[in-house]
C-alpha cells in the first residue's frame, strides 16, 4: 500500500460550519478524454483515510477565509491519474466534492479545493 498525504481546502459558508471528509476515490481513467461521460469514470474507494488536522486558512489575496482538512490516505501503488473528495457539510446538510489531477510521487500532498 502507498500513503498520500493530502488538503482540502472548503470555502466557509459560515462561521459554524463542520466537514465531514466521506469518501476520497482514485481512478486511472482519463477525464479529459472521456469528457461529459461521467458515468464511465471508473472511481476506486480509498482502503484507509486519517485526518490529521482541521483549522482555519485565510487567503488574503482574494480575502477568503477556508477551511483547511489535512490528512492522509492509502491505496494500491497504481498509477493514479485522478483523485475526487467528498466531503458533507454537516451543519448546511449538504455534500461538496471536488476533483484533482493526482502526482506521480506519494511525497507531494494531493491538494483539493472544494467549491461550496
């Protein structure tokens, strides 16, 4: 099994918000080529996920505060061309995903920024 670090970064609906990461999956597929058809993506369920820390992050370029989820997560050494989080916005009743293009080396974070 492979550890990757990652972040995910959520937009603030409001001052009391609380996440809830649920799933992170993996695929091999190519997005770009597959285009509109979602349904074939073929998305893989992490083995493990730990969060290590949850705080706040304040960009002040766009002044815009986020929440920031650090933790990690395991899976089989593959090459994974994509990663998708899903994380629930438990005080809004809402879920939020976000997807990312995955590194080629487990030592550099997979870094999600999750659009509320």
């Amino acid at each position: 099994m492979v550890i990757y670090e990652f972040d995910a970064y959520v937009h603030v609906l409001d001052t009391v918000s609380k996440y809830k990461v649920c799933d992170i999956l993996v695929t091999e597929d190519d997005l770009e080529a597959i285009g509109s058809q979602g349904n074939d993506i073929n998305w893989i369920k992490v083995e493990k996920i730990d969060i290590v820390d949850i705080g706040e992050f304040e960009n002040y370029t766009i002044a815009e505060s986020k929440k920031r989820i650090c933790g990690r997560f395991e899976t089989k050494p593959v090459y994974w061309t994509y990663a998708k989080i899903i994380i629930n916005d438990i005080t809004n009743n809402k879920r939020l995903n976000a997807i990312t293009e995955m590194s080629t080396s487990p030592v550099v974070p997979v870094v999600f920024d999750v659009k509320a």
